[in-house]
C-alpha cells in the first residue's frame, strides 16, 4: 500500500544578515510506515515567530538539510497511539510540513473550547499569549492602574499584551510600532491609549511624550534604543521583562551596544529580568481560565494575518521579519475547524 508524501521546507544555507528565499528549499519526502506509538498529522495551521531567525544561524538549532522546528495545529489522519486517535486536534513542534509523524509525549491534544476560535491555540491561547501573560503576570507583576509600555506592539506577543493589559487594569497602555497604520490599529482597536511610530523620531523622545508620567512596567520586545528609551522613562522600582530583541535579528554587524544608561537600573532600583517562554509552560491553565471567557463572550478577539498556503509559507515568515503582519502571522495549510474542539 502506498504512503502518503508530505510537503517539507529545508533550511539549504545559513543568512548573513537578512533571509531570503534562498535560504529555504521545499521537497517532497514520503511518510514512512507509523511505529507504534506514533500518529500522522495532517497540519491545518502554522506559526511563524520572530524566534526562528535565531535558529537559522549556526548557534541555532535548525539543521542544515532537514526539516524545521515550530508550532503548529493539525488534526490526526493514521494513528497507532491509542492516546491519539484519528480525528484528535494537536498542537505540536514538527511545522515547516504538510503531514508530521508525532508521539503522545510531542503534542498537546487541545482542549475542547467551544465558541473558541480554532487558530487562537497558535496565538493568543498559544506561546504567543503565553509569552504576553506571563511577562506581564509573572514576571513584571502588573498592577490595576499602573501605565505599561509594549514595544513591538502591534505583532503578535505585542497586541496580546495590550489585550491582556486592559482585562488587567492597566492605567495607560503605551505602544511602539513601525507605521502609523499600525498606530491607528493599536490605539483604535486593540486599547492601547497610545502609540507611536518609532520612524517618527528618536524612541526614547517618543515614549516620554507618550509616557509622560513615567512608566511602571515595561515588556520588551525589542531591546536596543526600545529597551535604553524605557529605562530612561522608568518610575522608580519599576519592572521590566525582557521578552526578545528583533533590533538585532537580521544585524550584519555586531549587536546594538547595550543600554548607554543601564546603571540606572540600579539608581531607581528598577528590576529587569529576561524570560523564556518555555520555562512558564506551568502558566498554560492560567491563560485559559483567564481569556477564554472574554474570547468567548467576543470581549477579546485574536488579532491575527494570515496567509493561505503551504507554498507560501517562506514567504509569511520573511515577511514576519520585516513587520508585514499586524497581530500573529499565520499561514493556514488547509481547511479546518473555525471553532476549537471536537465539536466545532
């Protein structure tokens, strides 16, 4: 009996600087005979993060000539896992592929939620809001009526934040972004109370006008100038959590030097930690309880771009990097479920 042939992307060359599709190859590999303990996966949607750039060069973790990490959603095709029968919603970690060959141990069997949208798992509910919530909950322990700043805002962990920080109670929401279309996203529809675009000016003149009683907690995503303006606008004991540094993704040269005023982490005795999303996986249930109401009831809505094809799905990650995306990139492999569940 014949096997099934999946689709599969390849990482054939490492970037110097900026990807481009050069770096990527796409191929056809058949799925070979499942092993006991393993299920087919057929991939509905993938994710595309800001992360992956990192795992491109050679201190990453993506292999030359084999298939490549990230999340992904699918629905179980063939199974020889009694713990994943054909038909179960899974999110795993073998993306960049139209059909992936998985164990029990690499999924998560996603909850029935109903009147949840589907895609939501990969974004908001995914490590997407995950990493929102738990730079906000845990480690910079916003408080009702405190003003927040997000860089990168208007991307995927941004827009989660600013989602998350209104159903907290911030006081003032404050955003960075990269066009003023995006402002008028931000500001208009996600609730931030403002937000400006970092080509206007220099960031930390920027966030003092929108800031200007100083900031209590800071997420960034950003780093460089984001991360030295928000230490300049820091309230006393202020917190800042530390979640990425796309200045530096893509530099050709050596990274951005590090904050020019980081002593005065200690002169305002402001705490500033880095995270990784992975180490917080423990946080998951308190997402749940906390969004899934408000996504349900249509108070809170994923904000998401996607891009419809597996053919295309090289295309949305570059574009990911250049800000193209408004919310979470996704590409969206084939049709599946709107609703999240065994019953949507």
């Amino acid at each position: 009996m014949s096997r099934p042939t999946a689709r599969v992307v390849h990482l054939v060359s490492r970037p110097v600087g900026e990807p481009t599709t050069a770096n990527f190859a796409f191929l056809d590999e058949p799925v070979p005979p499942l092993a006991a303990g393993e299920a087919l996966v057929e991939n509905i949607h993938q994710s595309v993060d800001p992360y992956m750039r990192e795992e491109m060069d050679e201190t990453g973790g993506w292999l030359l000539n084999a298939p490549l990490e990230g999340r992904a959603l699918g629905r179980v095709v063939e199974s020889r896992a009694p713990a994943l029968p054909v038909g179960t919603l899974v999110h795993h970690r073998r993306a960049w592929r139209t059909l992936s060959v998985v164990t029990p141990g690499e999924t998560l069997v996603l909850p029935d939620l109903p009147g949840v949208p589907f895609s939501a798992h990969l974004g908001i509910l995914g490590g997407t809001g995950l990493s929102a919530w738990v730079g906000l909950t845990r480690i910079a322990r916003l408080r009702p009526d405190e003003t927040v700043f997000v860089s990168a805002a208007a991307g995927g962990v941004g827009t989660a934040a600013g989602r998350i920080a209104r159903l907290l109670g911030a006081g003032r929401i404050v955003g960075s972004t990269g066009s003023a279309a995006k402002v008028r996203y931000l500001t208009e529809h996600v609730g931030f109370d403002a937000a400006f675009d970092r080509h206007d000016g220099p960031v930390a003149d920027l966030l003092r006008e929108a800031a200007p009683d100083g900031l209590h907690v800071c997420l960034d995503n950003v780093g460089g100038d984001h991360l030295e303006a928000a230490i300049g606008v820091m309230r006393d004991h202020g917190r800042i959590a530390w979640c990425g540094a796309v200045a530096q993704y893509n530099s050709l040269q050596a990274p951005p030097p590090a904050p020019r005023n980081l002593f005065d982490v200690v002169g305002r005795s402001l705490r500033l930690e880095g995270f990784l999303v992975r180490d917080h996986l423990d946080a998951r249930p308190e997402l749940y309880d906390f969004l899934v109401p408000h996504l349900r009831s249509g108070a809170v809505r994923p904000d998401e771009t996607v891009v419809r094809g597996f053919e295309h799905v090289v295309d949305a990650f570059l574009g990911m990097l250049r800000g193209a995306n408004t919310g979470k990139m996704l590409v969206q492999l084939t049709d599946g479920p709107r609703r999240s569940g065994p019953a949507a």
